[in-house]
C-alpha cells in the first residue's frame, strides 16, 4: 500500500520520464495478468511411498505468455 502510495504521488513530479513509461508498462502488464505470475515447467519428485519418481509438464498459460512478450519488447526497446 505504501509502494502504490509513493508511485501515485511520484507520478505527478515525474511525468513524462522514463519511469512514468516503465510505471505504466507495469501497470499495463497487471492488467494483462491480474494474479500472482509463478510458473514452472516441469515440477518433480520422489514419491515418498513407491520411492518412483514423479513429473508434472505444465504449458506457461496465455496470460503470462503475453506478459512475457510484452517484457521482451520493452526491454529489446531499451538495451536491458
């Protein structure tokens, strides 16, 4: 809550700099994906009674897809 506080006031001194452009990118991405984004590929382990071992293959969802995207523009765009 402080955080969004801070951007919120920030904002009005820093308008039209680079981090009113970053901060709106980010704010752009929650809109796309309005939830925690963790994801993994592939999760394993032992089984802990037949000792076998177990994977889950898991595609990254749509939301995130784009999210990631989107990241891929904006950093190519500035050398990050």
């Amino acid at each position: 809550m402080i955080k969004s506080k801070c951007f919120k006031t920030s904002n009005l001194i820093l308008k039209g700099t680079t981090f009113t452009k970053y901060k709106q990118f980010v704010d752009n991405a929650f809109t796309m994906c309005p939830r925690h984004a963790l994801h993994a590929k592939t999760l394993g382990f032992i089984h802990p009674k037949t000792k076998e071992p177990v994977t889950f293959d898991s595609e990254m969802p749509a939301d995130m897809s784009g999210v990631m995207e989107k990241w891929r523009g904006y950093a190519r765009n500035k050398n990050i």
